[in-house]
C-alpha cells in the first residue's frame, strides 16, 4: 500500500502488521499512529488492506485523488 502526505506530499510504502500500521520514510520504519493518520491519504491499496485499516480503527485515512487501485481493482468513495 502507498499512503500521501496531505501537508508535503511525501508518498510512503506501508504494510499492515497485526493491529498496526507501519510506513517507511527512507529506510527508517515506524508505526502510525490512528491521530496521524489524518494527514494521510491513501493512494495505492487492495480491498483487503482497505479492510483491515477499518478493522484496526484507522477510518480517518481517505482516498487520494489519484489513487491507483493495486489488483484486484477497488472503488472507494470520498463521502
């Protein structure tokens, strides 16, 4: 999954790990908290990633302008 910086545009690779969420700025990995997630949008993701980011109570990501759904293809809404 590829997650945006809303504030700097930064574009950071993540993985879910069992109830958490882990991006990578360089080579440098930390957890993401569910507050700062906010400043994020999602921007490259399958439906069960999307699915386990709901379950794990991160709900406050929204899908990137230009998201690039990753196979199989997934059609979020912004509402």
């Amino acid at each position: 999954m590829k997650l945006r910086c809303r504030l700097d545009g930064l574009v950071l690779p993540a993985r879910l790990e069992p109830g958490r969420l882990i991006a990578w700025d360089g080579e440098e990995s930390f957890e993401m908290g569910r507050k700062e997630a906010k400043f994020y949008e999602i921007i490259e993701a399958t439906r069960s990633e999307w699915q386990e980011l709901v379950r794990y109570n991160y709900r406050i990501f929204r899908w990137g302008f230009y998201l690039n759904p990753s196979k199989p293809a997934i059609y979020p809404t912004n509402s």
